[in-house]
C-alpha cells in the first residue's frame, strides 16, 4: 500500500493518478494538492499520529510529493505520539531544511516504509537529455552553465533553492525560500521580500531580513551584476538538484506556470539537469516555449 505525503500543486494528482491502487494521501495542514481528495490531514506536531495510523492501514511505501512551504510549530499542539519524536525533530530543524526532511523520511523508514520519490513511480516525469524545442540553444551557452553551476554548489551549502538566473555571465537572481515563481517575478518588477514570521525569535528574524535586503542592495547596484541585471531581456533560467540532496524527496519541479513565468521574464531559454529536473505537462511546456521562440534544455 502506497501513501503520498502530499503538499501543493498538480503533482500528487500525477503520481496517483498512474498508480494501479489508489494511494492514501495524506497532506500537511493547509497544503491540499490540486484535484485530489485528502484522506488524512495531519501537522507537523501529530506526526507520530499519523505514522501510527499509515503503519495500522498497512502502508509500505510512502512518496513525499508537492510544495510545502516551512510549516510553523506550536508545543501546544504536540500530541502524545508525537512527543518522543521532538528531540529529533530539533536537531534537524537546527541542521536545516534538508536536514529536516531526512529526518523525517527517517521516521517514516523505521516503521518499515520505503520512501520513493515521485520520478521513480512515473518515470516519464524526468525526460531525456536533449533539446526539446524547436529553438537552439545560443552559442554562449557553455558560459552561462559554468556559471550556473557554481551558484547550484553555494546553494547547496547553503541550504538554499535550486534554480537560478543567468545573463552575461552574471547571476541576477537565485531561488530562496519564496520559490522560483517569486524569483522569476522579481525580474518583471519590483518585487517585495515578504517579512518572514517566526514566533520564537521575531526580532532575529527582523535583522536577517535586513541583513539579506543589504546584501540583494549591495549585488544589484554595483558591479557587472548591476549591469547585467539593468538590462531588459535576455538570460538563462538554470534548474538542478542542490549537490548531495537526498533525491527521493524535494527533487526540482518545472511546469506550464514555470514556461510562462520565464516566458514574461523575457529569458532566452531554460536549462535543466538531466535524471534530476521533473517536468509536468511537457508538451505544454514545450508548446508555450516553441511559440515564445524560447529554448529548453535538458542537460
């Protein structure tokens, strides 16, 4: 018996829907996926409930699929098989996200259920490596990758996102926790980082937003960054797992919405890893890319 840990987005629906066996979904507090019914709702503080309840349905597998943006956490919602679970669940909240999720897929793994991840029960999600669209790839390429790349190594130490913005060799924008549709958004306008919300610790979490509205200050006006970014068009949108993450959880995600994002950003093309970069809709995505006269790649 297959279960999906489900977050938002058209993706849990996908995976159900190419299962033989309807899977149980189960979906965070507030996080339904697009077209599908919830049969068990649960938050980060019942966890241990609904571990016991898939283990009691016979659950064997379970797939964590959709966006999840970072939940909050009140000690007062702690219920009693979740308690035990606390001290592990705050070392790798402590780690970082990516720590956390291992954490948690941990959990899952000791009570006897194989974690697979989306691309491993819909194969057709991750496509071959090559072009896809009718549009070359430009000549410069090869620049634009090498410096890519460096930025998906530094987002991984960082426990940063997996997509990034590359235009004469500049990065111009990198994912952060608002998602690459934020990230894409802030090169059509000016977009306004949201003030993160941490009960714990409001005032620290006030001077990391300063702190990081300095240092986007100090890259975009000065420098070939500035430069590069003050132009009108033109770029690479890049999207790779982070080096190391544990692939069967949190592996990247492109869409119709992506196309159309990067379309009105007005980049040249996209470029994704090949065996790590899940694409939703690929005919759609590259119909809309095809009549854009932009490119997608798969490397």
């Amino acid at each position: 018996m297959l279960a999906l840990i489900s977050g938002t987005g058209a993706l849990p629906s996908v995976v159900a829907a190419h299962q033989p066996t309807p899977p149980i979904i189960c979906a965070l507090d507030g996080h339904k996926p697009d077209g599908l019914e919830v049969d068990v709702w649960f938050r980060l503080e019942t966890i241990g409930t609904l571990l016991h309840k898939l283990v009691a349905r016979g659950v064997t597998e379970v797939c964590f699929c959709g966006a999840i943006q970072r939940p909050g956490f009140s000690p007062l919602k702690l219920d009693a098989r979740t308690m035990p679970l606390v001290p592990t669940l705050a070392r790798a909240v402590k780690d970082g996200e990516d720590a956390a999720l291992r954490a948690i897929l941990g959990l899952f793994e000791k009570r006897g259920m194989i974690a697979k991840g989306a691309h491993a029960l819909v194969p057709e999600l991750l496509p071959q490596p090559g072009i896809l669209t009718r549009t070359p790839v430009p000549q410069d390429i090869e620049a634009h990758i090498k410096a890519a790349e460096q930025v998906s190594i530094e987002q991984g130490r960082a426990d940063e996102g997996q997509s990034c913005v590359i235009r004469d060799e500049q990065v111009i924008a990198r994912e952060d926790a608002r998602g690459t549709d934020a990230m894409l958004r802030g090169l059509c306008q000016n977009d306004v980082r949201p003030m993160p919300t941490t009960e714990g610790d409001p005032f620290g979490a006030a001077m990391d937003f300063v702190g990081d509205m300095l240092d986007d200050a100090a890259d975009w006006l000065s420098g070939p960054v500035a430069e590069a970014r003050a132009k009108p068009k033109g770029g690479v949108f890049f999207k790779a797992p982070k080096p190391g993450q544990d692939r069967r959880i949190d592996l990247p995600t492109i869409g119709p919405e992506t196309a159309r994002a990067v379309i009105q950003a007005r980049l040249d093309g996209m470029v994704i890893a090949a065996e790590g970069v899940m694409v939703l809709e690929r005919e759609k995505v590259v119909r809309l890319l095809d009549d854009a006269g932009l490119f997608l790649w798969v490397r």
